[in-house]
C-alpha cells in the first residue's frame, strides 16, 4: 500500500519518501546542537527535585524520583523539537532536481 510523499508528491511506503528522509537527515544534522538545551533542561529539573526536596524535609525516597522527572523532561522536549524540526524542513524549498521540467 502506497501513499503520497508529503513533502515531494512521490511514492511511499510510509509519510516521507526515501528521498526525502535522506535530505532531512542531512538537514536536521546542521541543528545536532538542540540536545544542549535538552539536557540542560533535564539536568535542572534533577538536581532541583533530586536535591531541593530533601533539603526541603522530604524523604530520599521520593527525591529520586527526580531522576525519573529529569528524563521525562528530556523525553518530552526531545519530541516536541523534532515535530518542530519536521514542520521547519517541510516549509524548506525542494532541491532543483526535484522541481518539474515544463512540458
């Protein structure tokens, strides 16, 4: 069963074509830096719970759970910035050689 690319128009199995995944992987390689603030934000969000409840009182036991909270945080803004990253290379121009010859 095949589909429409959604980004060229072509043929695929799934949502992009092969073609297609090939040049935004290319592309999302230019941002390999987003994961700095991804866990920048996860390491926050540990050594705040992980550190700030105990000496808030609260037992250790669910202070560790900041290490869970820490990877969800981590988790969570990793899939929103690849949705992100999708929808900004499918604004992207297509290359040249993908555009139509007139007839």
């Amino acid at each position: 069963m095949s589909t429409t690319c959604q980004r060229c128009g072509g043929t695929s199995a799934r949502g992009w074509c092969k073609d297609c995944e090939q040049l935004y992987d290319g592309w999302v390689r230019k941002h390999a830096s987003d994961i700095v603030w991804q866990a920048l934000a996860g390491g926050v969000v540990v050594a705040s719970i992980g550190m700030g409840l105990p000496l808030l009182g609260i037992g250790w036991l669910i202070a560790a759970t900041g290490a869970f909270a820490g990877f969800g945080t981590l988790y969570g803004l990793s899939r929103l910035n690849r949705r992100r990253r999708r929808r900004e290379f499918l604004q992207t121009t297509l290359p040249r050689a993908y555009l139509s010859a007139p007839k």
